[in-house]
C-alpha cells in the first residue's frame, strides 16, 4: 500500500507533504522532505472514519500523520485485522434508509427521556431530599420574591378565617407541621402558591375575592398537597435533570452554571407542570372528602379564579394548569345557574380597598393592618377532649384547671396541670389544649408570649358551655 498525506513532527504544527508505504514486515515507512521514519503497525492509532472527511493516524512521540485516502487507510487496517467494526459502522452510515431510522431512533429516546426520565428521577430524589435542604431553598425563594414585591398583614378577622380553614383540614399540626401562611402583594391577578419549607404564599387579591370557607379550604387543600408530595424540589430537580439531558445531547454543559445560580427564581417563575398539578388535585379531592368539606368548592374556587385571572398573566394561578373545565368535573360540575352566580356575584370591591387604602394614609403603617395595639390571645380552633368511657358510663363529670402559653404564633406550648377533680381527666384534657390554636397576643402591635390557665370542664350535659377563662392572661 502506498499512498500519500501530510505529516506533522510533533515538535512544531508545520505539515510536511509525505509519502506513505507499508513494508512487508509490518511496518509504515514515511517519507517527508526533512526526512524518513519508520514505524510498526502495531504502534499505531488510527481515528474513526466519518463519511469522506480526511484521517488522522497518530505514532509515537506525538507526531500525526493526516491522508484523504480512507480506502488505503481500511485497506491498512483489515491486514492487521483492525477496523472491521468501524467498516461495518461506515456502510451502515453510508447507506441513507439506515441512517434516517437511526435519526428517528435517536430523536424519540432524546424524547422520551426527556418527559419519562426527569419525572421519576425527581419524584424518586425529592423523597430523600433532607428538609434542611428544602427550607434553604424556600428561604432563597422568598429572598427573591422580596426583591420585586412586599409582604402585607391582612386584618385580624380574615388572618383568623385563613388559620381556621388551615386547621380545618389539617386538625393534627403534631404529627406533620402546618405549614406557615404569608401574604405578599404581587401580580394584579389571584394567586397563591407553595413554597418548599412548608410556607403557603397569598396574595392580597385573593384575599378580595370574597371566597367562602369551604373555597377558602379547598384552596388550602391544594397547595398543601403541593407541600406534602415536594412538588417544590420536584420542579427544581426536574428542570436540572432535562437541563442534563440536553446537555449530554448537545455536548454543551455552559448553561449548567447559570442554571444552579437561579434556582430561586426557577422555583418562583417555574410554574409546577400540569401533572404536578393534577396530583395536587388529587390530594386535595382526597383531603376534602376525608375532612367532610363538599368538593364542589374547588369547581366554584376555580370559577371565581378565572373571572380575575388574565391569561397572559406572568404569575397567574391558573397558568400552566390543567384545563378548567378538566378540574371541574373531577371536583364536581357547577350548573348553569351555580355557575351564573359566581360571575355576577362581584368580588369585594376595589373601591373598598382604595377607601381603605386612603384612610390609613398619614397613619402608622402598624395601624393601618388592622391589628390592636394590645390585645390578649383569641382562640380561632378548640378541640374538645375525648371523655374517658370509665367515667361516662358513670356518668360522672368533672373540671381539669390547665395551665400553658400561647407563644407569638398562636401556638400552645408547656401545657400542665394544675389541678383536676380525677386524674383519669388529666390525659384528655391536655391532649385537646395542646391541639388549640390562638391568634397571639400582642403589646404595642408585636406579638408576645402569654400565659393562660384555662379550665377544661366534662360533663354529660350538652348544653353547657365552654372552657372559659379562670384568670386574666398576663403578657410575659
């Protein structure tokens, strides 16, 4: 075999026009104007054939030899019994039909890893994701919400309202936290969404949609279910895996890096995707159903959203959602006239907020939320104790004095007993107390610590009233 190319010392990039010949004791002779080499076969490396394009055949010591002749390079390679998988490769890519169906081939797993493999990697990982991990990333969230928009305290009574219907479908905050409500000011549009930390985010115009109870709780439902299956770090984790994959498609990991700088604002700006959102209404169905709240309130919910929500908005609560009417008839289908009724039924006017909004004007921005300046804990949920069966098949009654604090979250915390008329009260009675919610005390609008004993009274007769207060809560 004797062909020629281009050979390059190694020493320096300038290419010498050489000769190449094969001996017949299996050696490459090459010939340049400088001078000649001969090399073993066995020593070299010859690079894979790619259509027509030139070849590179590297020699020790890092000299490269570079030939257009590729038919005397496969020649060279099957006498050595080499290059007879990459032969095999090249008419293969050579004939058009086998390569489009290797396109298609490509094309559709590059596809179905990319909607199958992100989904389930996520769910998978986002189970094991430590919770210190998922509170950092909601804090980084809201300090970017915080750049572009500002926080605002509802009035006491709709504070209230919120933290009743939370507790309304989450009674037990012992075994799993409830999450921490906040509103912010944002969008022209109703909105809320989760964030990972266990923090439900609302916004000021939902808070004027006049939303009854049960919408106000089926709401709740919805981003709780975000919160309890991680959809939060679910989303991140699926965005980072589909970067991945393209990535690897490509060759290009450069965008990595500006990818893991903005995870806060991926998890803001993100929205969950529509599957993501149909678990989270599954959920909700399930919690609603459980806690004896009509589903009907998610269809009615979400026929008041739409009335408010532009489409083009940026942070709407209905974009990237299911469709509507696919909801609703999970939920439960709104007849016409139901349906009616919410749209001409207006939400609580602007022009009241605006008034509002005037009043306060010149006053201390603390005044203006709504909250007194001092004020003593207002229970918004009691439990009542589970009676001993021992004592009411006695029919027997009784009274256990309870002492604990309500801390500035309107959580009870330290709870004891003082005194009981039978300690077989003792154990139920301190169960209920500490499953109370408050909204907190406050001295000179801060929330404050407060201690209260409370009585906790059993008796068979229905009609009597509840707990009340023995002694004046004294602010610590």
């Amino acid at each position: 075999m004797t062909t020629t190319g281009s050979y390059c010392t190694g020493e320096d990039l300038t290419p010498w026009p050489a000769t190449l010949a094969v001996e017949g004791e299996g050696r490459l002779q090459i010939r340049w104007a400088q001078g000649e080499r001969v090399v073993p076969l066995a020593e070299l490396r010859v690079s894979d054939r790619l259509a027509n394009i030139p070849r590179f055949i590297y020699l020790p010591g890092g000299a490269v030899v570079e030939t257009a002749d590729n038919g005397a390079i496969d020649a060279l390679l099957v006498t050595q019994r080499r290059g007879r998988f990459a032969a095999v490769v090249h008419a293969l890519e050579s004939h058009h039909g086998v390569a489009t169906v290797a396109c298609v081939v490509l094309v559709a797993l590059l596809v179905a890893s990319f909607f199958w493999v992100p989904p389930r990697l996520a769910r998978s990982i986002a189970g094991r994701v430590p919770p210190a991990i998922e509170v950092r990333a909601g804090a980084a969230a809201k300090a970017t919400l915080a750049q572009y928009f500002t926080p605002f305290a509802p009035d006491l009574a709709e504070r209230a309202r919120v933290e009743r219907q939370l507790i309304r479908i989450q009674p037990d905050g012992r075994t799993t936290p409830r999450p921490t409500i906040e509103f912010w000011r944002f969008t022209q549009s109703p909105n809320a969404f989760a964030l990972p930390g266990n923090v439900i985010v609302l916004n000021q115009e939902l808070l004027e949609l006049s939303l009854t109870d049960d919408e106000l709780a089926a709401l709740l439902a919805h981003e709780l279910g975000h919160l309890r299956l991680r959809h939060g770090i679910q989303s991140v984790l699926r965005n980072s895996f589909a970067l991945l994959i393209v990535s690897a498609a490509t060759g290009d990991l450069s965008a990595l890096g500006a990818f893991t700088t903005s995870l806060p604002v991926a998890l803001l700006q993100n929205g969950y995707s529509r599957d993501l959102e149909r678990e989270a209404d599954a959920f909700a169905y399930d919690l609603l159903r459980e806690r004896r709240i009509p589903t009907k309130a998610f269809s009615s919910l979400l026929v008041k959203l739409g009335n408010r929500a532009p489409a083009e908005a940026a942070f709407s609560y209905l974009s990237t959602h299911p469709a509507t009417e696919e909801r609703i008839a999970r939920f439960g289908v709104l007849t016409a006239e139901e349906r009616q009724r919410l749209v001409a039924a207006p939400p609580q006017a602007k022009a009241d907020s605006d008034a509002r909004a005037a009043t306060s004007k010149g006053k201390r921005a603390s005044v203006s939320t709504g909250l007194e300046r001092n004020c003593q804990p207002v229970a918004l949920f009691r439990t009542e104790p589970v009676y001993p069966l021992s004592l009411r098949v006695k029919g027997e009654t009784g009274e256990v004095l309870v002492d604990f604090v309500v801390d500035a979250d309107g959580d009870v915390k330290n709870a004891f007993v003082i005194r009981s008329t039978n300690r077989a009260f003792n154990e139920p009675a301190l169960a209920a107390v500490q499953t109370w919610k408050f909204s907190p005390g406050r001295r000179d609008y801060r929330a404050v610590a407060v201690h209260m004993q409370v009585p906790v009274v059993f008796t068979l007769d229905e009609d009597d009233a509840p707990p009340v207060l023995l002694s004046p809560p004294v602010a610590k």
